[in-house]
C-alpha cells in the first residue's frame, strides 16, 4: 500500500494556516478602508493570538500594505497593494518619458511606488547641472519627500507621513500640511535647490545602493526638513528667480491611488513663468502616462501595448 499525502490529492486543497491568518486580516482591513482596527479588536474579530496577530500587523505594516496610526495604534487599508495589483513594466512609457526630456531638455525619471519608497524604475536625458538619478534609487515615503504621492491622501495617510519625522515642531507640521494642500491643488510638487538638498539627496544615493531605506534615512529627511523650506506656498513664487532641482507630478491607478510619479530634473535657476511652465509639461505627461496605465487595465485593450 502507497501512503498518499494531501499534496498528492488535486481534489483536495492544501491548507495553509499562516498564510490563511494573513488573507483574513487584509480581507477585514479591505472591508472597511476608512476605518482604523485596534490590535485587539483584529485579534478578537479573527480569532488569532495576540501573539499571532501582532507579529503580522508589524510585517505588513512595515511593507505599507496596511498603515499603523501612531496616535490612535490602529490599523488600516494601506497604499501599497495597488502598485503589486499590477506590476510596471520598466520602459512601457519610455516614449512619454522621451518625448518630455526632450521638450524640456533635462532629465526625466518614472518613479513607482514599492512598499515605503519610491523606486526609480526608468530615466531618460541628462543635464550637466543636475545630480544623475539612476533607475534603482529609492526614496524613502517620508515627509518631505514623495509628497505628490501623499498629496492625495486622506487624513489618516498624511498623519503618517509626516509622523515619520518623529516629533516635528508645530511650525513645521502646519508647514507640511499646507505644502501637501498646494501640492494637492498645483498638481504638482516643486522641489527647492539649495546646499542642503544636494547634500541630503546625494547621501540618499548612497544609502539606496544598500536596500531598503530605514532609521537613517528617516533621520536625514528629518533633518532636511528641519534646515530648508519645502516646497512653495502661493505667493512665494511671485519673486524673478527661483533655484528648482525637481518638479514632480502623480500618476493615479484605476482606483485613483497614486502608484508612480513623473518627474523632471532642471537644476538650474528659474523664472515663475518657466517653473509654471515645466510643471504643465510634467503634469500633462503625468496625464498622458495615466492614460495609458489605466488602459493597461481595461480588458477590451487586452493586447494592445501603449
């Protein structure tokens, strides 16, 4: 007689408790987005350990597939299952990322938002000014970077992102959240080119060729944000010349979740008309790209390659 296992039995499926307690738990957070689960409550509702529970919420937490409340130690939807859905092939809209770059004539990046950073996943152009972005750095989602992929965001989301700072100052908390309101309605973020930056930006660089981002990376970005000004509020645009290292706009999936981002790369001083200028050009290719993106996702455009 042959001993058989479930494995060998294609009738009968083979179960996985571990895996199972995962499913169920992003299966409660999906069934309400909006609402921020205790511990306690998912280990009760589920009927897993505290143990158990805790240990899971922490890993997918840390992936940002679910997000962590620091005030409230709650736990909700998370922005980092829509990029997985469906994954970016690298050069599918070099053409858009071409067409831009040569327009404007610098450097052009796709960044695609992968757990907690932002990774580079094409570039096209160059600039003698301005510091080469190579496909494969990753930024860290903290404030204040990323900020056209928190923009967006509901309140719990921003809350987060700039809680990654650790305990900022008031004055900069109201800073950041009145930049991620512009930013939300410019439709675009500006960022600012100053010593600071170039350093923190070119440590960023050497840090990404590591792996993941992790306390020193929050740290760097805490102190960046605590030595420059983010970003530009209205009227602080008003004045004849500007220093820009980067104007960034977001790329939203069906669903309307921001999964990459467009980005141009000027390094170089500009005037308010021509910062208005290259924003329009990002965001319309950012629009472009979308375009394409969400046609990627229509079955009736099966087959069809942007």
């Amino acid at each position: 007689m042959t001993a058989h296992s479930a494995a060998d039995d294609p009738a009968r499926p083979v179960s996985s408790p571990p895996t199972e307690r995962v499913i169920r738990i992003l299966e409660l957070l999906a069934s309400d987005p909006e609402r921020g689960f205790s511990l306690s409550e998912i280990a009760r509702m589920l009927c897993i350990s505290h143990g158990t529970c805790h240990a899971i919420v922490t890993t997918l937490a840390a992936r940002q597939w679910i997000v962590r409340n620091r005030r409230s130690g709650s736990y909700s939807w998370g922005p980092a299952l829509a990029a997985l859905a469906r994954p970016v092939n690298k050069q599918a809209f070099r053409p858009e990322l071409q067409r831009l770059s040569d327009d404007v004539g610098m450097q052009v990046v796709l960044g695609t938002r992968q757990g907690p950073t932002v990774v580079v996943t094409d570039a096209v152009g160059e600039s003698l000014a301005a510091l080469q972005v190579s496909v494969g750095f990753r930024m860290p989602i903290v404030a204040p970077f990323c900020r056209e992929f928190v923009a967006e965001a509901g309140p719990q989301v921003r809350r987060e992102w700039v809680g990654g700072l650790g305990s900022p100052s008031p004055r900069l908390r109201r800073r950041l959240g009145a930049v991620l309101d512009e930013v939300r309605n410019r439709g675009y973020a500006i960022e600012r080119m100053s010593r600071e930056y170039v350093r923190v930006y070119s440590a960023l660089q050497a840090l990404a060729a590591e792996g993941e981002p992790d306390e020193i990376t929050a740290r760097l970005a805490s102190a960046f944000a605590d030595l420059t000004v983010v970003d530009y509020l209205p009227g602080e645009l008003d004045s004849t010349e500007h220093r820009v290292a980067n104007v960034a706009a977001p790329i939203h999936d069906t669903d309307g979740t921001v999964t990459m981002s467009v980005g141009a790369s000027p390094f170089a001083t500009m005037t308010p008309a021509e910062v208005s200028d290259l924003g329009a050009a990002v965001r319309e290719t950012a629009a472009r790209i979308e375009s394409l993106w969400v046609a990627r996702a229509d079955p009736t455009t099966e087959g069809v390659t942007p």
